[in-house]
C-alpha cells in the first residue's frame, strides 16, 4: 500500500488535480496522512529543491552571458523561465551577429526578459533583416532595441512593413524614413495607417503645406498620433488664438498643445498673470514662441525675478521676448543685461534698446558688438561678462 501511494505521490508532482483527486479517495482512511503534511514532508521538498537549481542556473546565466548584475539577474530569473542554456542561447547569438554587445543585450533583458525565449530564426531575424534592407545599421539597430525592446515584440507583416511602407509613400525615400526611425523609433509601435492618416487628412483641408508633412513625421509626429478627439480640440484652439495653418507656427503650437497637459497650461498662465500679464500678454508671447509653455515654472519664476526685480524691465515688456525663458540664464541671460547694464548706464547704447539684439544674436556677434566695441571706454567689461555671478550681481552702476 505505502508503495502505492508513494508512486501517486510522485505522479501528483507532474499533475497537481491527480493529486488532489488522490487525496480525495483516501480521505477517509485514517492512515492517511493530512494533505499538509503530504505537501510539506513529501512533495514541497522535491519541488522546492527542483526550483531552486533551476532558479540557481537561470541567475548564473543571466550573470555570466547576459551580463547583468546579481541584483538585476535575481529580479530577470522571476520573470522568464528556462531549464539549459540551448534556447537563450541562440537568441544572444542572433542578437551578437547583428551588432549586439553586452551591454546593450545587459539592457535588452532587464527590459524585456521573454526575449530569450524568442524563436530566432522566426521571430527576431526576419525583423533585423528588415531594418538593414531599408538602411538602418546594426550599430543603430543594437541601440534602438536595447532601449525600446518593444519593437522587437511587433508583428512584421502586419505593424513593421505596413509603417516602413505609410513614411516610405509619404517621405519618398529611404534615408527619410531612416530619419524618422532614428529620431522617433518608438513611432514603429504605432499603427500610423490607422492614427495618423485621419489627422494628415484634416491638415490638408485646411491648407496646410504638402512640405510640412515630411517634417511633422519626423519631428513632430506626437501631433498626429494622438486621440482623434483630443487632435479635433487642439486645432481648434490654434486657430481660435490666431495660428494660420499654412505656416509652421501653427505645428508648432500643436506641438505643444499635446506635450502639455491642460493643467499645466492653466499653472503657467497664472504664473505669468501673477506677473502682471493680461490674457493678451500670454496670447502675444505664445504666439512669437509657442514653446515659451514648455519652459519649466521655475524658469520662468526666475527669469521674471531677475528680469522685473534685478535689471527693471517691465514685465509686459518681456511678453515681447518670451523665447528668453528658453534660455541659459546663469550663462547666457544674466552676463549679457549685466553688461547691456553697465554699457546704458554709461550712456554708450541707448536706453530703449529691447532685449532681442543682445540676448538672440549669437556668442561672437555678441562679443564684437557689446564687449570688445566698448572695452576701451569700460575696462572692466569683460570681466563683468565672465563673472557669471548670478543673481548677487555687481554694483554695476558703480563702476
């Protein structure tokens, strides 16, 4: 009998309902140990040792050919499940062959660990194959799919050709539709057939150039993959704010509107209200620089702060530069009205002179016509534009 019931006992560990069945015919024989005891005498120990190698051997690999570290090959060994190295194996190998180093096969599986159990030769060649075909190295290749894994995990007949094929139609060359990949990869995720066609579609009956499209699908495709509705409300608010379709700015302001939530905009509208802008001052700086809503709350508290209450400009004059907090301020902003300062104090420039003429031109323009101009007349000059001392500025106007 005892033997019996050991060989149903090593049966059970194969088929757990057997098991349990088992158990249930013999419940009422009192010789019959309880089906906790069983569990942990007799079949947990044979499972438990089982799992243990298995998961012993899983972290050694995970370490010793995949690259990972202890901690990372612990957390991985959970996740995906195999007993010899013959499969994981031959997915490294495929990755290796197409350019694949440790490092970025190291990120690949702490990202997407099931890739070593991806059939190679179906799964993960065909699409390797694919990118070289329309000019994406394998250097590029290794760099992409180590940080968006998903790509590898997209079907190729029905998302990888059917999007190479919709940017190929619409860019009209390889090399652009590389380009899209090597700034965007991630739009190979995305079904652009079905998300972006409807919004392209809206953009021409309004006006907008065939030119933009190229552009809009490699620099700014966030615009036309997002929600239908949410697209549908965005155009409507550039154009109710005064955006022409046939010009770059209104994509620019699309671009926006979908970077940013509407809470956001609401914060940064009272932020710069709270500066004394009137609804119109916002209108005015968002138009001349749409991005001037991407720039962070902090920057902008703190270029109001050093341009209002440091250097005295009024803050509805800055509304007619808002690209300023887009800029550097301790390394750009600050030297140069520190300088612009000192130069109107001494009556060397006028004193109406708006910001745009020193804080856009570019370093060396800058330089020869507000530093190396007048170091004859203010010795200190450049030095004051090199102390870069932030908000404790110089008493300028003692010098």
């Amino acid at each position: 009998m005892y033997a019996f019931l050991y060989r149903k006992l090593v049966l059970a560990q194969v088929s757990p309902n057997s098991y349990r069945s088992f158990l249930g015919s013999f419940s009422s024989l009192s010789f019959l140990p309880n089906e906790s005891l069983l569990s942990i005498s007799i079949i947990r120990p044979f499972s438990t040792e089982s799992e243990q190698k298995d998961h012993s051997f899983r972290v050694s690999y995970l370490i010793n050919s995949c690259g990972l570290s202890p901690e990372s090959a612990k957390s991985v060994s959970e996740k995906v499940k195999f007993r010899s190295p013959e499969q994981p194996d031959s997915v490294l190998q495929t990755l290796r062959d197409h350019g694949f180093t440790t490092s970025h096969i190291a990120k690949l599986v702490r990202m997407r660990p099931t890739v070593l159990l991806a059939r190679p030769k179906r799964t993960l060649l065909p699409k390797l194959q694919f990118f070289n075909s329309i000019g994406i190295t394998d250097a590029e290749l290794a760099d992409v799919c180590s940080s968006i894994p998903a790509i590898l995990g997209q079907s190729l007949e029905n998302i990888l050709i059917p999007n190479y094929n919709f940017l190929k139609n619409l860019l009209h060359s390889d090399e652009m539709v590389v380009k899209a990949f090597r700034k965007k990869s991630w739009i190979f995720l995305k079904n652009l057939q079905k998300n972006a066609s409807p919004k392209l579609a809206v953009f021409r009956e309004l006006g907008l150039p065939e030119s933009f499209v190229p552009l809009i699908l490699t620099c700014y495709v966030p615009i036309v993959l997002q929600s239908q509705d949410k697209f549908d409300k965005n155009v409507k608010k550039a154009i109710e704010m005064g955006f022409d379709p046939q010009k770059f700015g209104f994509i620019h302001a699309m671009q926006v509107f979908v970077s940013i939530t509407e809470s956001t905009w609401e914060r940064k509208l009272d932020l710069f209200k709270r500066w004394g802008w009137s609804d119109s001052d916002v209108g005015l700086a968002f138009k001349r620089c749409p991005n001037v809503m991407n720039a962070s709350e902090d920057k902008i508290k703190n270029g109001m702060e050093f341009l209002v209450n440091k250097m005295g400009w009024q803050s509805t004059d800055v509304a007619l530069y808002p690209d300023v907090f887009l800029m550097n301020l301790e390394r750009r902003v600050i030297p140069r009205c520190l300088v612009i300062d000192v130069l109107k104090s001494k009556g060397l420039i006028r004193k109406e002179l708006g910001l745009s003429p020193f804080l856009r031109s570019v370093e060396s323009a800058f330089l020869k016509r507000f530093v190396t101009k007048y170091t004859a007349d203010v010795p200190q000059l450049l030095n004051i534009y090199h102390r870069k001392e932030g908000f404790q500025a110089v008493e300028i106007r003692e010098l």
